[in-house]
C-alpha cells in the first residue's frame, strides 16, 4: 500500500452506513448481559464477518480487586393479571426484566408488586434499562403510564432464570501490521436491546475489522469485544504483560444517534490519540465536542486506570446520560440511522489515517529555503483546486521537517488538514527534499 494515499477512502466503501445498521439491527433482538449465552450469541454473530479468539472465564475467578460473577440466563418472564393476561412479557421486550434478576415463581398483591416494579414517571411512556449485576434480587421494568393503570388484584409473577456457577464471555480480534504496536479498538457487548448503546459501536467495529483486513498497515490492530466494566478488567488482567503494545486506543458507544460527536480524552489529556481525534474532529468543519478525562463513562477508564494509564479515548455521539433516549425502551432501531453511522466510521477512518501516515522527516537542505520552481513544485499544483494550502505545506514542511516534528505536529501549526501535509510530504520526499 502506498501511505501516500488516503487510507480511508479504502475502508469506506457505498453504503457503509447501511451495512452497520443491518448489522445492528440482528443484533438487537438478543438478550444481552455481562454474562451469558446472549453474549456467546452476539460474539457468533460477529464471527460471522470476521474471525475471534473467545475467552472464557470462570465464575470465581480473581481479576485484580474484582470477582468474576455467577453467569446469568433467562428463557421466560411475565407478569399475568387475574384474568390470567399477560400484562408484561419479555417476549415483547427484554427491558422488561431487570438484568440479572434471580428466578421468582409467585403471586403478589398489587401493593407489593409495585415494590418491584421500576418505571420514569418523567418519561411515562418509555421502559427504562436496569441491572442488578452483583446483588442477588429481581425486578420488572414497565412504562409509567401502564404501572398507573394496574388494578388492585392479586398478581402472578414468573421469571424464568438462572443464575450459576458458569463464565465471562469476551472475544478479540487481531489484525497484524508491519509491527506489533498495536491500536486498540473496544466495544461494549453487555446491554440487551439497546440500539445505539451499544449495538451500533459492536457493529461499526465489526465492519471496520473486517475491511481493515484487506489492508496492508503499519499498525496491528486489535478489535476487543467485551462486557463493560468487568470484561475489560478481565481481559486486562490476562494481558497485563502484553499492554505495553497498544500505543493507542479508543472505546466506542453510542456511535449511531443523530447527535454530533463527543471524544473524551485520555487521562493524560495530550497524548497522540487526544490530538490525533481533535484534529479529525476539526477537518468535519461540523460541530463536536471534546471533554477533559474523567473516570466515569465506560471501559476508557479501565485502560486509564493509573497502574496502565493507556492512551486510550472514548468516541461516540450524543453524551452518554445527557439524552432523553439514553437507557431506555426508546433506543431502540429507529433512534439510531445509517448517515449517523457512517459520519462516525468515517471520523474513526480517517483518525486511523492520521495515526498511520504520522511520520517524522527530515530537511535534506535545511539552510534556506530550496527553490521549489526549478524542481517544477509550483507547477506540479498549480492546477490543484488546494494549491494554495499545499504551496502553504510544502513551506511548513520544508521549515518544521528538522527531524523532530510530525506530520501532525506541523498540521497542527499550521492549521493545515493532515491529508494535504501527509501527500505533499510524500511529494517532498520523491524530490529528495525530504526523507
């Protein structure tokens, strides 16, 4: 492959954002959860496109200061009234069951049915998402306005789980480059029926990995699919000698509502990855927005805990929390659009871009100014609909290329997009200006 050449224009391709978005909408069907055969059913689906070395862990296993949990399945829940209706069912939605809900076979007066039931009485229409990872209870999600409209009756009340000894499921994907620095690419696989968070980020990745393979890299990349908080713990704690490869990283969620994007940067706020993402932020010439680190969020603050403190960024669109959909009944397959995820695949396209082509160079006549016109440069542009921002970067180049300056760097300065610094160096460098 030639790097001179923008590397995202080969990983995308018509219609990008609807093949992620079919992608996610057969994922979302299944019931997902930290643990389980919903997560081994997900991580099928995924190697469908691209191939995954899976992990099992088993339940009492120590990871660091955490304890891998019993594993939870569910087959059936309802909640039938006394004519025998089904008034909730989780065949219709798997938000109706709190995760992680313990098997219950009973019948329960409406006044203390309601103590198990959860519901947004500032969203009355809308069935909220809740868990009960590390505590043995249970409960039943509905919408306000129908837990309002229940009669005093006598309820019979099933969930159909279990909750054993079993595994942690997670799944990785390598793409190997010309070196073993690798890139780091993370998903979330743990919430059931939720569109944008997190369907649309497994599925972007899977897309991404999967067209990444055809490409000859400078960087290995590694595609890590695992449930929040305790499978990344998890998957640290079994690569706690290999973390010294990644030399940059992004978490993805959320990547496919209507908002405009958010990146969150690493903990040590400057690294690469921070500038490299604001930097394709700014080329959109769209709004977006960046946020300091802090350690709440998603699997980000794992891989910036202080004992890694990998350069490792969170993407994705609309703020987790700060949208009435966020967690809820109504993220569901119309929350989330094709346009939407092809904006963010190609954002973290063309980041990879950046983070590929960033190279270091040197003057080969760094006193004074070269004369460019006799070598034809002037020319070679001058019909170029950019000439006047490239004439600008070979300048930059020219002056900034004395061996400790990137790409990046220099496009930084001179406010110039990377692409035009990147292809201009690579003319630079075929006239032996630069090496």
């Amino acid at each position: 492959m030639d790097r001179s050449n923008n590397l995202a224009t080969q990983l995308v391709a018509p219609g990008t954002g609807d093949a992620i978005y079919a992608f996610a909408a057969k994922m979302f069907p299944i019931c997902r959860s930290i643990t389980g055969d919903g997560v081994r059913e997900t991580l099928r689906l995924i190697a469908e496109h691209i191939s995954l070395d899976v992990h099992e862990m088993p339940t009492g296993a120590s990871v660091f200061d955490w304890t891998i949990p019993k594993e939870w399945n569910i087959r059936d829940a309802y909640i039938r009234d006394a004519r025998g209706e089904k008034i909730v069912d989780f065949a219709n939605s798997n938000l109706h069951v709190m995760s992680y809900s313990v098997p219950v076979n009973a019948r329960l007066s409406l006044t203390d049915l309601k103590k198990r039931i959860h519901t947004l009485p500032k969203q009355p229409d809308l069935i909220p998402y809740r868990t009960s990872y590390y505590s043995e209870d249970w409960g039943f999600c509905m919408t306000h306005r129908q837990l309002e409209s229940l009669k005093d009756e006598t309820y019979e009340v099933v969930i159909d789980s279990s909750l054993a000894d079993g595994a942690l499921t997670y799944a990785e994907h390598l793409h190997r480059g010309e070196t073993e620095e690798e890139i780091l690419l993370s998903a979330h696989t743990c919430h059931p029926s939720l569109a944008n968070d997190n369907c649309s980020a497994v599925a972007l990745l899977t897309l991404l990995a999967e067209r990444i393979g055809a490409i000859k890299t400078r960087y290995s990349y590694r595609f890590l699919f695992t449930p929040g908080t305790i499978g990344a713990i998890a998957w640290l704690s079994e690569n706690d000698d290999k973390v010294g490869r990644i030399k940059h990283g992004l978490v993805l969620a959320g990547v496919g509502d209507r908002g405009a994007p958010t990146y969150k940067r690493s903990r040590n706020g400057n690294r690469e990855i921070d500038r490299v993402l604001t930097h394709a932020l700014a080329q959109t010439g769209r709004p977006a927005t960046i946020l300091d680190f802090s350690p709440y969020g998603y699997n980000e603050r794992q891989f910036c805990s202080p004992g890694f403190d990998l350069s490792v960024g969170l993407f994705q669109r609309s703020l987790w929390g700060s949208f009435p959909e966020y967690h809820t009944s109504a993220d569901n397959l119309d929350f989330i659009r094709p346009d939407s995820l092809e904006d963010s695949y190609r954002i973290i396209a063309n980041a990879i871009d950046i983070l590929e082509g960033n190279r270091i160079y040197r003057n080969t006549l760094p006193k004074c100014e070269p004369q460019l016109g006799k070598r034809g440069l002037y020319a070679a542009i001058a019909n170029d609909a950019d000439a006047t921002a490239k004439n600008m970067a070979m300048l930059w180049l020219l002056n900034l290329s004395d061996g400790t300056h990137s790409l990046l760097d220099i496009a930084e300065r001179g406010k110039i997009p990377f692409q035009t610094i990147k292809s201009t160096a690579a003319l630079l460098a075929r006239e032996g200006l630069l090496k």
